[in-house]
C-alpha cells in the first residue's frame, strides 16, 4: 500500500508549506544531498550509517519543479557571496537548533523509494534570542524557508540498505565546493 500523507506524523507535515505534500517514487540510482552536522565515517569497517537514517534530504539533479539541483543552489549562494551552509539553512528552513550543517553529505538511492516532495515551510531561526538574528557570523531573518523554488523530500521507512555510502566534506568551504561540483 502507497504511503498516505494523512498518516504522516505533524511534525512533518508542519514542516512543508500549507502542510501539503505530493507522493513521488524516487528511482534507484537517484543522488541525493544534505547538510548535516553529523559526519560519516570513512572507515570501511564501520558502517556507512548509523541508524536511524534521517529521512529529509534533497534531490542532486533537477527533478520535478526544481530546475536546478544542489549546482544551483551552490551557484546562487556564489552570486549572493554567501557560504554555501547560511544560504542553505535559510532556504532549507533549518533552525539553528535542529542541525549545525557543518557537513555536505551525498548518496544515491539502491532501491526504488516512495517519498514526500514538497516546498519547505517558513520557521524561526532559533528559540533562542541571542541567534534570532545573527549567528555564526551570519545575519539571518526572523524566519527562515518559504522561498518559492525550494524543495525537499520527507522519505519515510528510509534504511541504511537503501543508501550508497556517502561522500561528505565541508559545508562552508565555497571554494571546495565550486571544485567537487566542476564548477
């Protein structure tokens, strides 16, 4: 049976704009990309993820309504002279205290997957006063997300088997980065 999004738990369905969301299948070999502040491990005897596997991530390519994929997303926080990490947090609506997106982290898919895509929904930058606007050395706004090209996946029952082992590197290294992606 196709996943409902009825079924989905609030927390997740807060977190896509309007609470709305499609169901897609995600094909075997898709790439897909986060910022996360957890850093895999390159040791081959230890396994490429722990458990459990966080189910928010975003599409390497383009794919659906977004036209660009992570290059793009890299190419606009170039225009912007932003380091990739702030401009990625304030696109991705990601509060401070929910991840510190130290790394860059991609993968492809093993298996077919069904999953949720849809726009990301507006939240405050923090709870705490001190980083309601400046953090890191970065000033950001009250709220974060609602940017109308800006898209995630919620891919829920998402396991280690499902998952290539990832390559990682910094987040806030624009210059690096230009270079992993070519460009």
């Amino acid at each position: 049976m196709p996943l409902q999004w009825n079924q989905q738990p609030d927390h997740v369905k807060q977190a896509f704009l309007d609470q709305k969301a499609t169901l897609v299948i995600l094909p075997k070999g898709m790439k897909l990309w986060k910022l996360t502040g957890y850093k895999p491990s390159r040791n081959p005897n230890i396994h490429r993820f722990t458990p459990p596997i966080t189910p928010w991530w975003s599409n390497y390519d383009p794919f659906k309504d977004d036209t660009r994929g992570v290059k793009g997303v890299l190419k606009d926080s170039i225009a912007k002279s932003q380091i990739f990490l702030a401009y990625v947090r304030d696109r991705s609506a990601v509060t401070i205290e929910w991840n510190s997106l130290t790394y860059y982290m991609e993968t492809k898919l093993l298996n077919d997957k069904e999953a949720f895509w849809g726009r990301y929904a507006p939240q405050p930058v923090s709870k705490n006063p001190i980083y309601q606007t400046l953090y890191d050395g970065v000033y950001y706004p009250e709220a974060l997300g609602g940017w109308p090209d800006a898209f995630q996946l919620y891919i829920p029952n998402l396991q280690t088997a499902d998952l290539a082992t990832p390559e990682w590197f910094s987040s806030t290294d624009n210059k690096a980065l230009k270079a992993q992606f070519g460009i």
